[in-house]
C-alpha cells in the first residue's frame, strides 16, 4: 500500500479524516468514506478506493473496494486485510 504514496508517508493512516483526504488528493487518488467498526472500536470512516487491480495469492481480483487503517482488525491480530 505504502508503494502509492511517497517514502515519507508512513504516518498517513494517523491522519484525522479531513486532513488524510486533502492529502490523497493530492497525489490524484479519489477516496471515499465508508462506515465501519473493528473490534473494540466505535464507528468510524474507513478511506476506501478502487484499485484497477489486485493479487491475491497470485490471482487477479477486480471490482473491489481497498480500505486502508492502522487499526487493528481482530483481537488476536489473525487479520491484516478485509476484501
């Protein structure tokens, strides 16, 4: 994921909502905001874009929406990603 955005932009995901979308703006992705929860959490926005593609286990996926967060997405850290 990092590979879409600058070196020095590792923090990105610690960004307030508002300020992460002006900052993907400008390197010309279109985010949305979709609702979610993750465990122990309360709703929240997650900035979600559609890729043209992606591999999973070496196979194409398209038609997908990409959500990005630095929040945990299970209590025992079993998940890294949710497609």
């Amino acid at each position: 994921v990092l590979k879409l955005f600058p070196e020095n932009s590792g923090d990105i995901l610690k960004l307030g909502a508002p300020e992460f979308l002006e900052l993907l703006g400008e390197y010309g992705l279109k985010f949305r905001l979709v609702p979610f929860r993750t465990v122990g959490t309360e709703t929240a926005l997650l900035p979600v874009f559609r890729p043209d593609a992606i591999f999973v286990n070496g196979r194409q996926k398209k038609d997908l929406l990409l959500g990005l967060t630095s929040r945990s997405l299970s209590s025992d850290g079993e998940y890294s990603a949710i497609l």
